[in-house]
C-alpha cells in the first residue's frame, strides 16, 4: 500500500487526477468520530500534517488520523 503522503501528493500532482473527486476520511479526536472532507480543502501537506483553513484559522490534522481515500465513493487507499 502507497504511504498516504504519497497518495495526496500524487493527487495533488498528477495532472491526470482530478482533486474533486476525492474525499477524505478521518478520526477527529476533538469530537471523537470519523469525519468526511473533500480534498479540496486541503491547503497544504507538511508531512506529518495535511493543513487546512477554515473560519477559526488554520487547522493542522495528523497525517496518521486519515482512516480512508475515497474516488468517486470507492474505497482507493485504507488503514
């Protein structure tokens, strides 16, 4: 299985992929479930984060708390 950095940069990357239509699905601890965000909000990777930014500033999630990519809703890279 190709290390999850590598998947999101190769998504990030490739001009063959289309961002849109992926998703992404990861633990929240703060909340204690598994959340959905498309790639799409994803506004840099700076191994070991994935950075995003919403209304409250920037938000850093761990790389290892991604559970699961999806493409197009089939499952393509899993923990």
């Amino acid at each position: 299985m190709m290390p999850i950095i590598d998947l999101l940069n190769k998504i990030k990357l490739d001009k063959k992929e289309k961002p849109e239509d992926y998703e992404i699905i990861y633990f929240d601890r703060i909340l204690g479930k598994q959340m959905t965000m498309p790639y799409t909000k994803i506004q840099a990777l700076e191994d070991p984060f994935m950075v995003l930014r919403d209304k409250a500033g920037e938000v850093r999630i761990p790389l290892h708390r991604i559970q699961e990519v999806k493409k197009k809703s089939k499952t393509i890279w899993k923990r």
